[in-house]
C-alpha cells in the first residue's frame, strides 16, 4: 500500500529530506509538498492530490496528524482519520488499515480517536 508524506513545508523540504537519508521510495512513496502543489493543509485540494498520487479513492486513505483541523479536514472528504497523539493508536489505526488492504470488496470505517 501506498504511503505519502503530506506536509505544509517551504521548497526545502525535499533536500532536507535527502539529508537526512528520509527519501521517496526507501521511507515513502512520495511527497505532496504545499509549498510544491500550491494547497496547505486543510485546504481539500491537498488531500484529494494525495489520494490521486497515492492513487485511491479518498475512501480508501489514513490521514494521521497531530492538528486536529488537518483531521477534521481530511474526515470531511471520506478519509480515515487519526489525530496522532501516542504511537499505540498509530499502530491500532495501521493494523487495521493492513486488515482493511487484505479485503479489497470492504471499505475502511472512520477511525474515531475519541472515547
């Protein structure tokens, strides 16, 4: 399954990136850089290009963020979201994208990180 970086960063973000060895096809698949696409999070045109990039539906996306807005975005459109507070709901969410990805015919439910 795909996975894409999404990130509100400045035209560095690229270099940054390969300095520190975090590169497109070893860490991720790709970037959508705001700075590169013209649409920052929460803007839905970002969003929507990931999934394009990524290509699947909305439906079919985990947006994990620590802004809560960026999730409330992402959730408007049809995407799974996860306001990323502690890496064991990460990998509750992650888990069950990986059981989600096993059966192509289902759709992914909403994750709800409250209560």
């Amino acid at each position: 399954m795909p996975v894409l970086l999404v990130s509100n960063a400045t035209t560095r973000l690229e270099a940054d990136l390969a300095a520190l060895g975090v590169l497109p096809g070893r860490s991720f698949d790709a970037v959508v850089n705001s700075a590169r696409v013209g649409a920052a999070k929460p803007d839905p045109r970002i969003y929507r290009l990931a999934a394009e990039r990524a290509g699947v539906p909305v439906t079919r996306c985990l947006f994990v963020d620590d802004t809560e807005a960026n999730v409330t975005a992402a959730r408007g459109l049809g995407m799974t979201g996860l306001h990323y507070r502690r890496v064991a709901e990460l990998r509750e969410a992650l888990a069950a994208v990986v059981q989600m990805a096993a059966k192509p015919d289902s759709e992914p439910g909403r994750h709800s990180d409250e209560g």
